[in-house]
C-alpha cells in the first residue's frame, strides 16, 4: 500500500520515516532523552491525565459560575414577574376609580348649573297684624 501524499513528509510514515525510529528521532523533540517507548508513553498519558484533571476542574468551575448567574437571573424574572403583577391589578382598578371621579364631579356640576338655572324668589310674607298692648299707667 502507497503512503499517501500528505503523509509523506511526516516523521514515521512514507519513505522518509521508520516506524521502529524511537520517539526522540522523529522531529517533535520527544521527553528526556534515552527513554524507551513505553516509559515515553507513560509519560506522555500522565500528562494527559494531570491535563483532563484541570480540564474537569475548569469545566467545574465554569458550570458553577452558569448555575449561579441563572439562579440570579430567574431570581430578578420572579421579582419582577411580582411588581408587574401589582401594577397590573392597580391598572385593573385604574378605570372603575376614574368613573367614580368622573361621575362625582358630574354630580357637582349638574347640582350648580341646576342652582344657577333656578330662579331667585324671595318670598315676601306680609307682617303680622299689630295688636294693641294697653299698659295700666303707674303712679
């Protein structure tokens, strides 16, 4: 089977590489020098360990900061889920009261214009009849 193009300049594959080349001779530098391939393979998953270790820890961290910025936010949607309810019930009641208002001040309006309408009687009673008071004289 041919090495296909893109392989061939890569270390290890195609005619320029040997797959039994240790790992230090195939141009990425490899660990320390000398060692074999399993002590490099060990080493190279240790590190790959220790980084999925702080990648579980980041994703952790990350996830927990998410947790609490929802929390806060369904917090400030309830709050004013609330105050909007109460200005909805105020804004229930808004018409009713303005049609007292309304009504009140028709009242009193229809009441002066009827006062000023009526017209003004004075009622003249004629005196009543004098009487004659005789008093004795005194002495």
């Amino acid at each position: 089977m041919a090495t296909p193009e893109y392989l061939k300049n890569v270390p290890g594959f195609g005619d320029k590489g040997d797959a039994t080349a240790s790992l230090n001779n195939r141009g990425g530098g490899g660990t320390s020098g000398g060692m074999d391939k399993l002590t490099d393979l060990e080493f190279r998953l240790a590190r790959l360990e220790g980084g999925n270790t702080m990648l579980q820890f980041a994703v952790g961290i990350v996830s927990a900061a998410l947790l609490a910025g929802l929390a806060l936010l369904i917090g400030v949607q309830l709050s004013t889920q609330q105050q909007v309810s109460s200005l909805s019930d105020q804004m229930d009641d808004l018409p009713d009261e303005i049609n007292d208002k309304i009504m009140a001040l028709t009242t009193s309006f229809a009441e002066v214009i009827a006062s000023a309408r009526a017209p003004n009687v004075i009622e003249v009673r004629p005196a009543p009849p004098a009487t004659e008071t005789t008093q004795a004289p005194s002495n």
